[in-house]
C-alpha cells in the first residue's frame, strides 16, 4: 500500500534534517491585502530625499553582483 501524505512528507523532512538543515518558517507582508500598494507608496515617500536612504541606496548599487543579469 502506498505511504500516506503525511508519511512522506515526514521521511522527506528527516531526510532534510540529516542533510544538515531545519526548516524555518517565516511570515512576509500579503501583497495581496487591500491597501498594500498604498501603505508601500506611503512609507516610500517617507524615505524621499531623505540622505541616510540615498546612502544607503548608494551602497547597494555599490556591492550589488549583477554580474549575468540581463
């Protein structure tokens, strides 16, 4: 009989942690929330002009590796 779902995903999981690695789990903003794009418009004004955000602006471009990019 075939493994369960569970029992899969489990044997998957130890596998995983026998590699070296542990899961994590992480929670990012829903995108797709209404006023999203406003709050991000928002508190992108905020930063406008500001010189601390233009330097660290600077920086990035300075030590971003965009080597193959197209």
């Amino acid at each position: 009989m075939a493994a369960s779902v569970s029992e899969r995903v489990g044997r998957y999981r130890t596998s995983l942690r026998e590699a070296g690695l542990r899961p994590v789990q992480i929670w990012v903003p829903d995108t797709r929330k209404p006023g999203f794009a406003e709050e991000c418009r928002r508190q992108s004004s905020l930063l406008k002009g500001d010189p601390q955000e233009q330097e660290v602006l600077d920086w990035l471009e300075r030590v971003a590796d965009t080597d193959g990019w197209v």
